[in-house]
C-alpha cells in the first residue's frame, strides 16, 4: 500500500478500536486492559506508516509527488534552475564579452562557459554535501557525497522507484538549484582579472575558492550554520535571502583581492582600455535582467505569496538601479549611456539580492537607487582614485552593491514578507529604531570579507607560487583568444 492508504487504514483501525475504549472507560473498567488496548493500537500504526528500510527517510514515489502538493512547486523550481544557468551563459558571456578588448573576447566567455561544466561536476561529487550536508556547524557533513541520498532509488518493497524530497521539491531539484549560484559565484570573480590571467591558474583558483570559500559560507549562511538567522548565530545571525553575502560580497572582495594581486593591465591609466562590443554587454545585462527573477523569486524554494513579491522587488530594484546610474551619467558626463544603464540594472539586481525576500516595493525602488549611484562612484572613481585594475568592476558592482543591500536588508526588512514572532529582530525602521538586526547584518558583511578576502589572498599567492597567475607579457599583447585558446572571436573572409 501507499503511505497515504497505510494512513488512511492506520486512522480508521485506531477510531474502530477507541470506541470500545470510550465507553469502557465511561463504566469505568479496567484501566490495565485500556492501556494495553491503546499501546496495541499504537504498535499497529507506527508499523504501519514506517518507512520501508529500503526506502530513504521522506523519500516520495513518483504518483506522490505528481498527485501531490510538491508537483507544482517542484516544476517552477526546475524553471528557476534553467534562468539562473542562463545568468551566467549566455547572460554573463556576453556581458563580460563586450567589456574586454576584442583579442580577449572569447577568453572571457570560455572562462564561463568551462565554469558552468567545471563547478557542475564539482558541485554533483562533494560540494552539495559540504554546503547542505545538514549539522548546522561550520561546515557540511558527507551525507550526500556522490549524490548519496540525493539520486532517486528503487524500492525493493514497495516495487516502484523513490526520490528524496528536500522541503517542497525534489532533493534533486534542490541540489540542481543551489548548483547554479556554484556556477556563477567563481564566473563573477574571472571580470577582475580579465584579459591577463592564465587559463590553468584560473581553473585552479576556481576549484579550490568554490571547496574552501563558497561551500563553508554557504553552509554558514544557509543550512543552520553559524551566520543564519536563528537563534544562537553570530550577533543573532543575518538575513540573506538569496546570495548578497554568500555570492556577490565573497565574490566582490575575492576580486578585489585578485586584481591587487595580479596586477593591472598593460596600459591601465596610460592608455585607454575600452570595450570592443557594447550590443553584447546590453544583450547580457538584459539576459541577467531576466535570469536573476529565478535567482531571487526561486529562493523561496516554492510558490507562493512571497515569490511574487521577491519577484516584483527584483524588477523594481533593477528598473531603479538602471535610471539612477544613467541620470548620474548624465548629469556628470553629460550623457547617460547604453554602459550606464546596463550596469546600473545589474547594480540593482545585486543590491537587493539579500533583501528580495524580505523588504516591500516601495523600499526596493530606493535600494535600486541608491545602488545606482553608489556602485557608479566605485566604478568610476573609487578604483582609479586606488589605482587598482578590476578589469570589469567586479567588486565596483558585487563588492559594494552587496554590502550596500546586505545593511539596508537590517533598515528595510518587514514581518510582511519576513513571518516572525513579535520580538523577533526585524528592520531598524520596523522595530522602532532596534538595531539588532542591522548589527547582525553589518556583522555576516564583515566576516564574509574577512573569510574570502584572506582565503582568496592566501589561495591566489600559492597558485602564484606554484604555476603563475599571469600571462607573459607577449600573450597579453597579442590577446589571450590566440594564446591560450587558439581561436579569434571574429573572423571575417
């Protein structure tokens, strides 16, 4: 029988038996012979809706799942996987794509497309389980090492296949899910030190940074770990909601941290270094744009109230961060710019990343804003003010329109979308000016750029040590499409 027949059956025995019970218990008889009549009937049913052994705990058939709650839920969570894969390829590609000079233009797109291949294999074999293994400490345990208890198994007993659940979805789903911000965290970091890195040394850097950074922070920040947000975390723990500590602030400070040490491009602020396609950068922003509504809506890990609004601030954050970038460009340079729009919507995106879940539209609208003008200063003048080459504003854009939405999340952050008890930390505006929220919040940002600026500082100078960062100065001339790939990105007869 089904579990839900085996209950049903269980239910209707334990109601049959009990009316005896009732009544002799209303004429007072034996209690002895009561108690035992209760244990039987208990026995019963514990045996009854017990898993099978061959059958992993929660593990669902697949008429269960179909005819169940689970099937939509699941279908729009496999939806939100594919947009978040298509952030980074071709969304990411052509982004990058068209911000290096034209000898380097498939150098950065190999780099993501080889990602997505690399940090999928990584992720199936053990980074699932350091991330989510699930002993809420500093880091996951093997449970799921190899897709162990995460792959679907055939059930001897009950005669059909099963397949692992993880909340509203398939545990396959939700490994497949979290395995696309794996893709694209280490993909945001190649825009630093575009144009001059070897190829090798990147893969290197990549696997390792996604072993020993992203899966520790993860399980931090996601599975229990000591910067969620729950009771006995760090500083009452941090709301994230979708990646604004874990993906773009330990993303932006690596970076930043990469293009110190790797050095600036040959003729960084002698010459200048312009982009060689902007169709492609607007096309990719415009990829993101849309990519990034299963990135932040599909972190609710269902479908429902809440998904439609991580969805809505999600637009109006872009929307925002496009317009106040471009009008900053206009009202500094003269002229706002296709570049300045482009990124200004990405600045938005980033900047309300932590905080989809968790704030209304009309404060997602001033997030959008303020990331516009704040990540344009970084660009434009905070990097050339330090003179440090990050080829295409990786930090200017993650670093700091992370951070930026990972502390107004402690401003914003409403039990309207964030469901608590009274008493709980909520946003500084919300609680009447209690800052415990917003300490937890500038906290989990401190940490996340100790944690990844000190372990991509060590990670990079013993690859630097080891095999080299840079490529020779000739392949740097000549462009790393010819050098390292033997390919050129246009060739015309």
């Amino acid at each position: 029988m089904y579990l839900s027949e085996r209950l049903i059956f269980s239910a209707g025995l334990l109601f049959v038996l009990a009316l005896p019970m009732s009544s002799a218990l209303g004429q007072e008889a034996d209690t002895a012979a009561v108690e035992a009549a209760v244990d039987e009937v208990t026995q019963v049913v514990v045996s009854d809706i017990s898993a099978p052994s061959d059958v992993p705990e929660g593990a669902l058939t697949d008429d269960e799942i179909a005819n169940g709650p689970y099937a939509a839920h699941n279908a729009w969570m496999l939806v939100c996987c594919a947009l978040v894969l298509f952030m980074t390829a071709p969304g990411l590609a052509m982004f990058y794509g068209g911000l290096v000079r034209r000898k380097n233009v498939l150098s950065v797109m190999m780099q993501c497309i080889f990602l997505m291949g690399l940090m999928t294999v990584i992720w199936a074999i053990y980074g699932y389980s350091l991330a989510f293994g699930g002993d809420g400490g500093w880091i996951g345990n093997g449970d799921y090492l190899f897709m162990n208890g995460v792959q679907r198994v055939y059930s001897e007993t009950l005669g059909e296949p099963v397949t692992p659940m993880e909340g509203e979805m398939t545990r396959l789903t939700h490994m497949l899910f979290q395995g696309m911000f794996f893709i694209i965290t280490p993909a945001l970091i190649c825009g630093a030190f575009a144009e001059r890195i070897k190829f090798s040394a990147m893969v290197v850097y990549s696997i390792v940074w996604g072993t020993l950074i992203y899966c520790p922070l993860c399980h931090w920040v996601w599975d229990g770990g000591p910067l969620s947000y729950n009771e006995g975390s760090i500083a009452g723990g941090a709301l994230d909601f979708a990646g604004g500590t874990v993906v773009h602030i330990s993303s932006g400070i690596s970076a930043l941290v990469a293009a110190i040490l790797i050095g600036p491009r040959m003729g960084f602020l002698k010459e200048p270094i312009q982009p060689h396609n902007l169709t492609y950068t607007a096309l990719g922003a415009s990829m993101l744009w849309v990519g990034w509504f299963g990135f932040n809506a599909g972190s609710e890990m269902l479908s429902d109230g809440l998904t439609s609004s991580a969805f809505a601030v999600t637009h109006f954050s872009a929307a925002a961060g496009a317009v106040a970038w471009a009008m900053t460009e206009w009202v500094v340079l003269g002229k706002p710019t296709v570049l300045g729009a482009s990124s200004g919507a990405v600045a938005g995106l980033v900047c309300i990343t932590p905080a989809a879940g968790f704030v209304q539209p009309m404060p997602a609208i001033f997030m959008g804003l303020m990331a516009g003008v704040v990540c344009y200063w970084a660009c434009s003048k905070l990097k050339f003010l330090l003179k440090y080459d990050d080829a295409l504003d990786a930090f200017g854009v993650h670093g700091v329109g992370g951070t930026l939405g990972a502390v107004l999340t402690g401003v914003f952050a409403t039990r309207a979308c964030l469901d608590v008890s009274e008493g709980t930390p909520i946003g500084l505006i919300e609680s009447g000016g209690n800052p415990t929220l917003l300490i937890g919040q500038i906290v989990a940002v401190l940490i996340t750029f100790l944690f990844a600026g000190i372990g991509s500082f060590v990670l990079l100078k013993s690859i630097d040590i080891v095999i080299g960062l840079r490529v020779p100065a000739e392949s740097e001339q000549r462009g790393l499409d010819v050098t390292d790939h033997g390919e050129e990105g246009y060739m015309f007869s």
